[in-house]
C-alpha cells in the first residue's frame, strides 16, 4: 500500500509561504494548497463546490532544495522520503487516538521530492510562548497574563486535550512537545502539528526516550523521559526551574481523565490493526517494520507503565472506561486512512476485538491494582501524590514496594507534613517574585542553583 506519486496531483500548486508569510507560525518553508479541482467540477462556482475542494492544506517540504544546477542525490531523497513517511504516520496516529485532530498526508512530486501536507486546523489560535525572555516590563506583564489565562482556562476545562496530546506524544517519542507546535482549534481542543522530531529514536542521532510510570503519573511534567523541548518544563533540552504550566494540574481531575483516556485508547488497539495501519501509510517493507516494531515498543512500555498508575487502575474499574471504549468504537467506524481505507475493515469485527482487550485489561488491572494502593494511617494514599511526595524526601520507591515502610512512624509523619503542604505549593517547583525577571544566560546556573537547594532540603 502506501502513498504513490499520483497524490501530488491530488492538490494545486498553492501559494508559497516562507517562515516570514506564516508569522512565525512554521519553522519551514510552507505552501497553502488545496485539494486539486477535478475537470467534472471546473465550471462549478467557488461557493457551490464540495467541502474537501476548499479546504486549506500546508504543504511543508521535507529535505533542502537543492542548489542551482545541482541534482538531489538519491539516497538523500530516500532518506527524506523516510523522514515525510515517519512524521505522516506520527501525526496521523495522533488523529487515530484523539478525536479532532486534522488529517496529515505523504504527498511525493513527479521527481520524487517528499512532502508533508497537513489540513488546516479550524478556528487555529496559537498558544501563548512559553518563556518571555525580553525586558519590556509592559510586554512581560501581558506575557504574565496571557500565562495565567491559558493556565485557568485548562484548569476549569474551557481548553481541552492537553492530557490527550502529551500522552500520545509519550507514545510517539516525541522530543520536540513546544507551544509552537500546538494550537488551538475552533473547539477551544489543544492541537498537536509539526511531528518531526516524533519517533525520536529513529532518527539515527538521538536515543530512544522510555516511558516510565513515574513520567504518567508526573504528566504535564517529566521524570526520566528527557526531551529537546516540552511546553517550558524543558527548553532545548534543559530542564526549566519556572515551568509554564501550572504544578497543579498534574493533579487535576479533567487533565487526569484525559490522560486516562489516551492511555485506554491506544491500548485497545489490536496489533493486527497497527500493521495494517502503518501499511496504509508506508511503501517500504522495511520502513513499515521499523515502524511497527518501535510502536509495539512504546505501546508494551506504555502499558507496563499504565497497570502502576492508581489513576488508571480506579479508572479501568469504573463505567467510563466502558463509555470510552464504546465511544472509540464509534469514531474508528467513521475513520479513513490514505486511500480512503477504513480502520473499521482493517480486523474482523473490531467491537468485538475492542471488547475483548477491554476485558482483558480489567483482567490485568485486578491484579496490578495490588500493587498500586497503600494505606497511610488509616488513610488511602494513591498514585502520583504518593510517588511525588516519597520522591521530594528523597525515597525511590516504586508505588508497589512502598507497603514495606508503613511501620515507619517518622516516615509516616513526613508523609502528612508533606501531604500538607502540597495542598499549598509545589513540592517540584521554585516560583520566582512577581518582579524577578530570566535573563537566558542564567538558565543553566538557576536550574543547578534549584537543584542544590532541593538536595539540601532532602538531607
């Protein structure tokens, strides 16, 4: 299967529309096309003319122009061919798992140069920046508010899908989660573009990031995985002291559920269904099977990790995992991949398939869930609050060998004090004075400074 030369004509020639045009909107040279008129339809007005046809794509190729008088080398071309396939089935995935993501598509030109196009998103709202690092006292002002706006907005759950985003993005190795590679959509839903540098390990430069249950139960934040960027936890690959979400919404009941969801999702996928899907997308027998073979990774890493979260586990137990699969079952019947294939004929009866793995994970969680609850003095402590509070004391404990501590009376009663003062602030993060300002040489000397002063809290 895969995506043949044909589809360039599937699109116009578009406009050109250089980094400058996008408003800093793309880190590429971009195209806005649409889909190509077909000659049944060329005397048909603009208004009159289906949907699809006017719609806008971005059209970003993938690899440089070469020079004047200068012929692309092959083995360039193929490799650039790997890199458009790879980012195409990255972001597609993110569609397949979250509901309201635009589709993305493998466009290659009649002299074999690869393209990603990506539908427009509607109703697209940048994000706000994550780090203001002028010294305009106005400008960081509105910087501060558009902060604390977009902060409260995920808080009460008027924007949505952020939990979705960086869970996938776990899935997906992606190592480069920045406010400029989201957005807002029409439906106030957070948005994921620009998969690049998604499948990380791949990339023949970098080392595969592993999924830990410590990284879940720490989302929107991070332990052990290290990306390049991740919305202003880390920025160009170090970690950052003064992130730009809000330390509580790891916390957050909505922001959990998403996570929940995500994670509910990608697990009910059969594996049959990833080969069929990463065929659809890729023409190289070889590509296909580095593919699926770094997918089915992640998913196994992903629900190791899932069967530790008490998030989770309280979640598979409950009506909505049911509602959710069900509801999943329902967007695959509606959902195509390149080639119009649908996913729904990709198995044998897929809700009976979705079901199966439903009950089967039950089945897992039943037994895991032993291993994920612990009572402190008569009272349940759960999941990420436990494991970040041990974690703060300086105990690396996993959630299921912390049982062995519970006669410890001092530990008991750190654990309170600590509980306590995490209804008031973060245990992970030092917030700066209203009026102290970053300046970017000081980065790496502030994160050091932050991280002494936590190791001596611990002693």
């Amino acid at each position: 299967m895969g995506t043949s030369r044909k589809d360039r004509d599937h699109f116009n020639q578009g406009v050109g529309m250089e980094k400058a045009d996008s408003k800093g909107a793309f880190s590429h040279g971009v195209g806005k096309v649409n889909k190509a008129v077909p000659d049944k339809l060329e005397n048909v007005a603009w208004d009159d003319l289906p949907q699809k046809y006017k719609n806008t794509w971005y059209l970003k190729r993938i690899g440089e122009v070469p020079k004047k008088g200068k012929v692309a080398d092959k083995e360039e071309m193929q490799e650039n061919l790997n890199d458009a396939a790879r980012e195409v089935v990255a972001q597609e995935f993110f569609r397949l798992l979250i509901p309201g993501h635009p589709k993305t598509r493998l466009v290659v030109d009649d002299d074999g140069v690869a393209f990603v196009a990506s539908k427009q998103i509607e109703g697209f709202r940048a994000l706000p920046v994550e780090v203001y690092w002028g010294d305009d006292p106005e400008e960081e002002k509105k910087f501060d508010r558009e902060k604390d706006h977009f902060n409260e907005c995920l808080a009460y759950g008027l924007y949505i899908g952020l939990g979705e985003v960086m869970t996938v993005s776990l899935l997906m190795n992606e190592i480069d989660l920045k406010n400029g590679n989201m957005a807002l959509d029409k439906n106030n839903r957070i948005i994921k573009f620009d998969g690049d540098w998604c499948f990380a390990g791949l990339l023949g430069r970098i080392a595969p990031r592993d999924i830990s249950a410590r990284d879940l139960e720490m989302l929107p934040f991070l332990s052990g995985y290290s990306p390049h960027n991740w919305m202003g936890a880390v920025i160009q690959g170090e970690r950052f002291p003064f992130p730009f979400l809000e330390h509580d919404l790891t916390f957050n009941p909505r922001f959990r559920a998403e996570v929940n969801d995500a994670l509910l999702r990608m697990l009910l996928l059969p594996d049959e269904l990833i080969h069929h899907f990463v065929e659809n997308y890729v023409a190289d027998a070889g590509q296909q099977n580095i593919i699926i073979n770094e997918l089915m990774e992640r998913k196994n890493q992903m629900y190791e990790a899932a069967l530790q979260n008490h998030d989770f586990v309280a979640y598979m137990k409950s009506d909505a995992a049911s509602g959710q699969c069900d509801e999943y079952i329902d967007y695959l019947d509606t959902f195509k991949t390149t080639g119009k294939h649908p996913v729904s004929e990709m198995i044998t009866d897929l809700p009976g398939a979705f079901h199966g793995r439903l009950e089967s994970l039950r089945s897992a969680v039943l037994v895991a869930s032993e291993r994920v609850e612990m009572t402190v003095d008569d009272k349940v402590m759960k999941g990420p609050t436990t494991n970040l509070i041990l974690s703060s004391l300086g105990i690396d404990k996993s959630v299921h060998e912390v049982d062995e501590f519970k006669s410890d009376d001092m530990l008991m009663s750190n654990l309170k004090k600590e509980t306590d003062k995490m209804a008031h602030s973060s245990v992970r993060h030092v917030v700066p004075a209203d009026n102290e300002k970053i300046p970017q040489s000081s980065v790496k000397k502030i994160v050091e400074e932050t991280e002494e002063r936590i190791r001596q809290q611990r002693r």
